[in-house]
C-alpha cells in the first residue's frame, strides 16, 4: 500500500494516498479513520478525512514524556506506519443512501444551459441520473463535497463569486456537486434549490450527510 506522511504542524500529521477521485482510496481513508479511532494513540485528539488523505491532530504535551528518542513527528509517523492498510482494503462499507429533493430554478441554470448546449429537461435529467458521493465534509459546517456529477455538466466556478449565496442551494463546481447548508458567500454554479435541513447545531447529529454517504437528487 503507497501513501506518504508530512507533518503539517507541530500538532498534526496528514497521511496522503494517491490523489485522485477514488471511490476505493475513499473507502480506504474511511476505514483508515475507524480504525485510528478504534485504536487511538496517547495524545489523539482527532482523525479528520478528506478525498484521499486523512490528517491527525494531537496533544504533544502529552505524547513528549513517551518519547525516549527521536521527535513526536516521528512518534506519530511509526503510529500511523502501524496501520493494517492491507486488511482494511477487504472491508465492506454499507453507505447511508440519502435522498435531497430539488427545485431547479437556480439564477445559474439558464445560463449554464446554454453553455452545455442543452435545455432545462436534459440538465435535471443528467443531475439527478448519478448516486453522488460525500467524498469530504468542509468548507462549510455540513456542507457535503459530492463526486459523481455527470461530465456534461462540469463547469469551473464564477469568476466573480456572489457575496451571499442562499441556504439550501443547490450548485455545481468543475466536477462535484453540492448544497449550500447555510447562507455564506460562494462562487459555485447555482442551479437549484432544496429546503432540506443540511446543518442544525441543536440536534444531536448535527448533519445531514457525512463522509461515505450516498446523495440522490429528486425533482421537487
């Protein structure tokens, strides 16, 4: 298994795969993740995921009276070598399936219509054909970085962004997908909207979506 490990501060390190837009290399960083958590080594604090790496934050000050020789990069690095990557690679993941009903009528949906050549009907076909994936969770709180989105809609963001983009949009940006949870500035490629509840601090599970997941779109 290749993966490489940089420090990225002097409280965390981050575990790179290849980087690329995998399903599997996703599924290995998910089941990378657990198992840090599972096994987690003195001073852990977190385990945050991305595409195809993941990053470990820690406390040193709890880490330093165990290290005999060497640095605590070090220390950390041997911790993350002791990964079973092998094994992890066999595992199984049962994704949650979600379902987002949308309203196309973003303020972009014209005009990205008529840079792709097509009408209304054959964007929210091609936009609700895919079962998406939540590759990362950031940006946002609860906003969902979703992979899948079908080539002929792949469009690169405004070169002007807007300073407040609605919560519940729906947008696109090159070749992900994704929902706005909250009202904030944004550059993404607005095409429709959902009133479906993203990010909510009072409830125990504060997201809707999570990495792993599935997204399917519904015209609604």
């Amino acid at each position: 298994m290749k993966y490489e490990i940089y420090s990225l501060s002097e409280h965390s390190i981050s575990l790179y795969f290849e980087q690329k837009i995998s399903p599997e290399i996703n599924d290995l960083v998910l089941s990378a993740c657990e198992w840090i958590n599972k096994n987690p080594m003195i001073g852990f604090v977190e385990v945050v995921p991305a595409y195809a790496s993941l990053t470990v934050f820690y406390k040193i000050l709890e880490i330093k009276p165990l290290i005999k020789s060497g640095t605590i990069s070090e220390y950390v690095e041997d911790y993350l070598k002791s990964i079973p990557f092998e094994e992890l690679t066999q595992l199984e993941r049962e994704p949650k399936i979600v379902e987002i009903p949308v309203k196309y009528n973003g303020e972009d949906l014209i005009s990205l219509c008529e840079a792709k050549e097509i009408d209304r009907r054959e964007l929210i076909k091609l936009h609700t054909a895919p079962d998406y994936r939540v590759y990362m969770m950031g940006f946002l709180p609860g906003f969902a970085y979703l992979g899948g989105l079908d080539k002929k809609l792949s469009m690169p963001r405004r070169a002007k962004p807007r300073i407040r983009v609605p919560k519940g949009s729906v947008g696109i940006a090159g070749n992900q997908t994704g929902i706005y949870p909250v009202s904030s500035p944004g550059g993404w490629q607005l095409i429709g909207q959902t009133d479906a509840v993203l990010f909510d601090p009072k409830m125990k599970k504060m997201t809707l979506l999570n990495n792993g997941d599935t997204v399917r779109f519904v015209e609604g």
